[in-house]
C-alpha cells in the first residue's frame, strides 16, 4: 500500500490599546492580532461597522498572472490596508499583504502559481499538497509536518506577515500519522487567516486556543478525504471566523452538499473572480461563506 502523504512579538492588542500583555510562546500563543510596530490599529468605530468587501473592478478581465504585480497594485492596497486572496484550485491559494508578500498556501507540483512566491507552506496528506522538490528561488519553505517526527513548529515574521502554525493528526491508512498536518495561521494587516491543510479530525480546546482569533477560515469542504461535513460544520461553528472560504472539493455537486448542511447560519455569497480583497475592518456581520472560482 502507498503510504498517504501530505497536508514573535509577544504582545497582544484588545479593544483597548493600553491593555497589552505578553505570553509564553508556543504554549499560549497570542491572540491575532498582535501590536506589529507601524501597522495601522483598527478603530473601534471601524471594526464595529463591517462589511463584506467588494471586488476591485480594476481586477476584471485581468489575468491572473498580472494580479496585483504593478507597483501601484501594491501600493493601492496598502494604502487601504488590504490582503489579496486568490482561489488557485485544490487547496491552494496566494495570500498577497500590503507590503507585497506573497504567500502559497499547500504548494505542491500540480497547482501552477502565477509567479514564484515568497513564502510557501505545505501538508503531507498527499502530493497534491506538498512538494519534493520547491522551486529553489523560494526563500521560506514552510512544511506542516516534521520528516524526523513530532510537531513541527514554525514562526516566520517577513516584513508586514507573521506566520505560525498549529500541528494536527492525519488518518494513515488504518493508523494515524501524529503531527502530519498543519493549520497555518496568516497574521497580515491586522487580519487573522487561518489555512486547515487537510485537516482530518475535530479540533481541541487546546487546539483552538492556539489558534486565537480567526477572521477568515480557508477550509476544505469534501466531507470524505478531510473532515466529514457534519464534522466541518461543527469546527466552523468554533472557531467563529466571520469569513469562511471553500476549498477542497471536486464537484459543485460536494461544495452544494457543504453548503446545505450550513443550513441559515451562514450566508452564502458567490464571486465571478477568483481573488477578493480584505480587510479587518470589512468582515461581514452576518458569518458569511464567500465561494471564489478555482483556475
């Protein structure tokens, strides 16, 4: 049988900004947001009057190997303060900051990116998630699981990002691969983005303590190869993002599925693009998934 494969400041900002605390990491991680020296702090008026952001229409009809490659682009976006997320297919997407980072998330050798990214994260549930052999041009290479064993542990800050995860278990045929997956959590622009890989079982309260505040979930919705549906549904409910992004389904037929056991909690909204633009302070009020074509 083919072995299944896969999937800094310590400070923390709250409603008041005078009330800042340090924590041990790793053991209680911080609660995204962190105090990120000259980033922009989301007013209280602002993040009490969200909204779901609109598509720019600069962006129809582009390519998308010319997303938010201008000089401009970036500068437009950091202006507003917000990230570029972009539906690559599968379980990959390119997370784009303010400042010009870019970020793929389970980079693997079948999903094309655009260009060659700075950052890159992987799982170890199969090959579609990961690669032997990155493009060597890439200067941070973020694996979820540890090759010699154990959770792996990663915290990389570049410029206006801050990237950490939270180790899970997968499913290895009629045994368990401990640690081979990871929640990748994006801290960028205030906004908390939080990638499950290829998550297989339900989340613990220690789990979710590590991941503190979520703004925006990207989560695999196939019901079969990752967590069952019923099992989503119930990790989405605690981990309270007001945004939740699709990913990981094969048919329209497996993501309506999905969105029929949501049930009324959620809205569901639908984008003719595959990249949308965020920010902290344009998340719905009503949670919200926000389905983005794949390539």
């Amino acid at each position: 049988m083919t072995r299944r494969r896969g999937c800094r400041g310590l400070a923390a900002l709250f409603l008041f900004a005078a009330i800042l605390f340090s924590v041990p990491a790793w053991a209680v991680p911080e609660k995204c947001p962190r105090l990120v020296a000259g980033a922009p702090i989301p007013t209280l008026l602002a993040m009490a009057r969200p909204r779901l952001a609109a598509w720019s229409p600069a962006d129809a009809g582009r390519p998308l190997d010319r997303l938010r490659q201008t000089q401009a682009d970036v500068q437009a976006d950091a202006a507003a303060g917000q990230v570029a997320v972009t539906f690559l297919g599968h379980a990959s997407f390119l997370i784009e900051s303010p400042g010009g980072v870019s970020i793929a998330t389970d980079y693997n050798d079948y999903v094309p990116v655009p260009r060659v990214p700075d950052v890159v994260t992987m799982n170890h549930a199969h090959d579609t998630h990961y690669s032997f052999a990155p493009d060597p041009r890439i200067a941070h290479v973020l694996r979820g699981w540890n090759p010699d064993g154990g959770p792996v542990r990663h915290e990389l800050t570049l410029d206006d990002v801050w990237i950490r995860n939270v180790p899970t278990n997968l499913r290895d045929g009629a045994g368990t691969e401990y640690d081979g997956n990871s929640i990748f959590v994006f801290e960028v622009a205030g906004l908390c983005i939080a990638h499950l890989g290829h998550l297989h079982h339900l989340l613990t309260p220690e789990h979710l303590a590590a991941l503190g505040r979520i703004d925006v979930v990207l989560a695999p919705v196939d019901g079969s190869y990752t967590l069952d549906l019923d099992g989503m549904a119930q990790t989405l409910a605690q981990i309270g993002a007001p945004l939740v992004i699709p990913m990981h389904y094969f048919s329209r037929w497996g993501l309506e599925r999905f969105l029929d056991r949501l049930g009324t909690r959620y809205a569901i909204t639908s984008a003719s693009e595959p990249m949308v633009r965020l920010s902290r302070t344009e998340l719905p009020k009503r949670p919200t998934v926000l389905v983005l074509p794949g390539r």
